[in-house]
C-alpha cells in the first residue's frame, strides 16, 4: 500500500459535509484516506442511500467510473473533516507496468470482489438483526468510525432499531 | 462546444457551489445578518435572492426536459440572447453593481439559517437536473426566461446563466465576508 500512496502528488482537505464527488461527474481518481472519514451514496428519489465508507487508511474510488471513464452516479461526500491523497488513473496505470505490482491490485480487486458479495447478502438478508451482526462481526472498527445514523442507512434500518440492536 | 464537456465543468461548478453553502451554515447568524449599508444585502439575503431564482427556473427547468420529446446531442452551440445573458453574469474584476428585479430582491426581509438548507436542496435539485438533461437536446430544449415568458433560452445556456449568476452572488458573499473580517478586525 506504501508504494502507491507514495504516487501520489496532490492532497485535499475537505470540511465536515463537502463533497467530493457529485452525481454525473466522472471521477477516476483513487483517494486513500488519509484522516477522517467519507461516505458513498446514491440518491434514489430525494433519499439517500449509504452504499459505502471509508476511514483512515482505506482507498475509496468511484470504481464504475474508474473503470469506464463514464459518468457516476454516486455522491462521495465527508461525514467529518477528511484528508485524501488523490492517485489519479494514470498514475495507477504506469505503477502496474510492474509484474509485482499487478499482483498486488489483482489481490486488492479479488478482495473488493469478496466484499462486494458479503455486501449483496447483508442486503439480501431479511432479519435486522441478523444484517447488524454481520457487519458487526465483519468490521467492529466501523462503529468506532462513522456515526449510528450513516450506519442504520447504510444497514437499511431507522436509527431507533440499530440503536435498539446495539443494547440487546 | 462538446456537450459532455459542458456539463462535466457544470457538475463541477455545483460541487464546488455546494461544498461552499454547506461552509456557511458554520458561520454565526449574527455575522451572516450583518448588512455593510442601508441598502445593501446581507449575506443571507444574497443566499434567498437565488433561491428566489431557483424557485422559478428550477421547475421551469425541470418542466422543459420533461416535455423535451428530443435526444442528447453531442455538441452544443450557443445561442445569441443566451450567450449574452450567461457572459453578463460572469463578475468582473471589481464585482459591478446590477440593477435587481423588485420581486428577487430580499433586503430586509426576516431570514435565518434555513435559507442556507434551502439553497443546498436546490444545488441537489440542479445536479439531479444536471444529469437528466443529458438525454435531451441542450440545443432544441427552451427555457422560460423570468423576465418574460416570450423570451426562452436554449437549455444549455440557461443552465450556464443561472450557475454563472449563483457564482457571481457567491462572489459577491465572499466580499462581504472579507469586510465583515476587516472591520471587526480594526474596531
């Protein structure tokens, strides 16, 4: 990870709530967090839904423009005040000249891919309470992170159930 | 121009728009109602002079692509009146003085921070729009202007003179902003 946080060349400071992605922009940087925390949504009918976070030390992308060079519609925006190394495509592209470094994404991929699965079926899964305790059991750092109401949404449950949930 | 391009750099006016509304809303109250002169706004009062603008285009806006009937074309041509219009908007060096439509205009009227919420929620209204328009003609596509509804601009330029005219007003905040500093500083 060292490596490819050191391409970077230009940092951002963004204040609690800006944004740094809106809907319809394309976006193929990489962010690696460096302090704070972000969050990524898609608005669906005036309401927002929380598809993703990230804190200290992960990479966030919009990774359907990253990889399409299209628009996205996702919305990346700061819950608190946040510091992001940008890494732009290009930069990517020249660090994976190298064989060692294409393992290295590759294993980083296979590792979204994993995600992303355990993610469709936290989605999938009725029971809220069952929904909690995965990603309870597979994150316990987001509860110290990110506040109870981005995760209720991003849980698909009201504030009052998660914080329910949290005591029992 | 290349339409894409053109809405690329208006998605990115409106992040930029946004991120500094959503700065504002940590200022005091007491420093956002602070006017510099009899007769000129306060900073809230330049933030509801949009929203009033926003309350009348963005319907109208949203209206022209809904009853569009035309397809996303690649390049967008301005036009005479609409071109005018969007430059005249752009601040000079020193911000020059425009005369204001007595029904935009907000001095005195009793405001709070909730203009500030309500200015966000119009930014995520002209995003959504923003994207929308992308299926539509920004050429063939008129707007309604709000000085006459016999004058109508191509949507592309609307789009550019209503983000030009937020801009010049935010300009304009900053100003105020800069002189509410100095001043509190030198008393």
């Amino acid at each position: 990870m060292k490596d490819i946080i050191e391409l970077s060349e230009k940092t951002i400071i963004l204040g609690r709530n800006e944004y740094l992605k809106v809907k319809g922009s394309v976006d193929t940087n990489i962010y690696f967090v460096e302090s704070g925390s972000l969050r990524v949504f898609v608005l669906d009918d005036c309401e927002e839904q929380t598809i993703r976070f990230g804190y200290k030390e992960n990479l966030v992308v919009s990774l359907d423009s990253f990889l399409t060079d299209k628009p996205s519609d996702f919305f990346i925006q700061a819950i608190k005040r946040t510091v992001v190394k940008i890494i732009t495509k290009q930069q990517l592209q020249t660090f994976l000249k190298t064989e060692n470094n294409i393992t290295w994404w590759t294993a980083i991929l296979e590792n979204l891919v994993l995600q992303q699965l355990e993610r469709e079926v936290d989605i999938l899964t009725t029971s809220p309470k069952q929904r909690y305790e995965r990603i309870l059991k597979r994150s316990p750092q987001l509860f110290q992170e990110i506040p109870l109401r981005h995760i209720a949404n991003y849980l698909r449950m009201s504030p009052e159930t998660l914080s329910r949930l949290k005591k029992s | 121009m290349q339409t894409e391009k053109l809405t690329q750099s208006l998605i990115e006016s409106e992040r930029q728009i946004i991120n500094k509304s959503g700065n504002l809303k940590t200022i005091h109250l007491k420093f956002l109602s602070c006017r510099q002169s009899a007769e000129s706004w306060n900073i809230l009062e330049c933030l509801e002079h949009l929203n009033l603008y926003g309350d009348f285009y963005l319907p109208e806006i949203e209206a022209a692509i809904k009853n569009s009937g035309t397809k996303g074309e690649a390049e967008f041509k301005s036009g005479f009146l609409g071109n005018y219009f969007a430059k005249s908007m752009l601040p000079k060096d020193k911000l020059n003085k425009m005369k204001t439509f007595k029904n935009k205009n907000p001095l005195n009227k009793p405001l709070d921070k909730t203009v500030i919420d309500k200015f966000t929620d119009q930014q995520l209204k002209l995003i959504e729009l923003l994207n929308q328009s992308k299926n539509v003609s920004l050429n063939k596509t008129k707007v309604k202007t709000s000085i006459s509804s016999l004058i109508k601009l191509k949507l592309g330029d609307t789009f550019q003179f209503f983000i030009n005219h937020i801009n010049r007003h935010l300009k304009q905040i900053e100003k105020i902003e800069n002189e509410i500093k100095t001043s509190s500083i030198s008393q």
